[in-house]
C-alpha cells in the first residue's frame, strides 16, 4: 500500500466538504483508482472529477499514470476566460 494526499480545489472542495483528503491504496495504482475511491467515498464528486486537470507534485498527469509512493495530488477544475 502507498499513502497519497489528495487536494481538492475550487467546487470540488465544496462538494466533498473537505479540501485534503489522505488515502491508502495498492502501490502500482494509476491516477483512475483514486478518482474512483473519492467517487465512492464522496457520491458528490460524482461526474465532477471527469474534466479536471491533475497534477502530482506540481507536474500535470493522466488518468493512466501510476502514483509515486508518498505522493501529493491536486484536483483543479478547468477555469474559463473571457
């Protein structure tokens, strides 16, 4: 197992009503595992976790890469200009 502490920024931090979010999970899981734990965990981000920018470490990710142990997440919803 590998610890990894979730950010949760802008609306999603308000739907989970939380904004860290510590989890353990099987080492060798991709990104896709955890937005699946949160969703079930959390039946607000539901849907909400679909288009989001993911970052590990301060480095943008995919939903295929594998987590680091001991790694940090953020969850950043997309922000529109105009």
């Amino acid at each position: 197992m590998i610890e990894v502490e979730v950010s949760l920024f802008y609306h999603l931090k308000q739907k989970a009503g939380v904004g860290t979010i510590n989890l353990s999970i099987p080492a060798g899981s991709e990104v896709r595992a955890v937005k699946d734990l949160l969703e079930r965990k959390y039946p607000s981000l539901t849907t909400h976790l679909d288009n989001v920018l993911i970052l590990q470490d301060k480095k943008i990710i995919l939903e295929e890469d594998v987590l680091n142990e001991d790694t940090k997440i953020s969850f950043l919803t997309p922000i529109g200009g105009g």
